[in-house]
C-alpha cells in the first residue's frame, strides 16, 4: 500500500473526469471505467485513481514519487476546474 488521499468536490459528470484521466496518461481498468493506473512501464503502477461519488481516491504506490506528486497536483488543478464553486475541493490524507 502507498500514500493514499481523498480528493472531494461537489460532484460532476464521471465521463468528464474520465476524459481528464486519459489526458494525463491514465490507463482505464477493464473492469471498471472508473478506475486509473499510471505508469504501468514497470511491475506497479505509480499511481492508482478511482473515481467516484464522493471525489477521487488517489494512492501514490511510492514507486515514482516525483511523477505521482506531479500527477496529484494535476489533478486539484482538474477538481478545482470541474467544481462549480471555487475553493470546495478538499484533499484528506488517508
């Protein structure tokens, strides 16, 4: 298990925040659309998305650690873009 957050905003469209995830380099699940690996070059990802009603879960695998902060920060900018009321994006440590 790596350092794991909780990126919460009110929500927005998931197929929009899919189409976010692709853009910066995230591979979709098979099974689940919702959910995103990156980096997947070596045997673990560097991080792991999911998203869903409450925000994203985001989990850096601490393979990669300067490319996953670079990620992490990419994506408050993402939420902060997608939430309709500025400053309502909360980030949680888990």
């Amino acid at each position: 298990m790596g350092d794991e957050y909780r990126i919460s905003f009110p929500s927005t469209k998931a197929s929009e925040f899919q189409e976010i995830m692709r853009r910066l380099g995230g591979q979709a699940s098979s099974t689940d659309p919702n959910r995103f690996e990156f980096g997947m070059e070596g045997p673990w990802p560097y991080a792991t998305v999911l998203l869903d009603a409450e925000g994203i879960y985001f989990c850096d695998n601490c393979v990669q650690r300067d490319q996953a902060s670079q990620l992490f920060r990419k994506i408050i900018d993402g939420a902060l873009s997608q939430s309709p009321d500025i400053g309502r994006v909360t980030v949680s440590d888990l």
